[in-house]
C-alpha cells in the first residue's frame, strides 16, 4: 500500500511540473506573439504613413510652414 501512495504521489509531482511548464511555454508564446504582433503593426502604420507623404508630394501640396 506505501508504494502505490509514493508511486501516486511521484506521479502527481511529474503531472504538476509538466503542467507548471506547459503553462508558462503557452505564457511565453503569447507575450511573444504579442510584441511581435506591436512590432509588426508599428512596420504597417510607418509604411502607410510614408506613402501617404509620398502621395501629397506627388499631389504638389505644399507643406504648411510655421507661423511667427
């Protein structure tokens, strides 16, 4: 009976470890996945912006000029 109860009890530590570490892989790849995800918008809206300068220079718009 004392070896099924340490056997059990050696089973359940290996069943939360493996869970402590799946959790935290699946934490990790969601913040990575997250700031990868910023990165990449951050790339999109500079893109955007840039093309958008780009079509106002080719409209002849002349930028506004600071008032004194």
């Amino acid at each position: 009976m004392a070896m099924t109860e340490a056997n059990k009890n050696i089973w359940d530590f290996r069943n939360n470890k493996t869970l402590i570490i799946s959790i935290t892989v699946v934490v990790l790849v969601i913040i990575v996945m997250y700031f990868r995800d910023r990165q990449q918008q951050n790339v999109y809206e500079l893109r955007r912006l840039e093309k958008r300068v780009e079509m106002l220079e080719e409209w002849g718009i002349p930028r506004q000029q600071a008032v004194r």
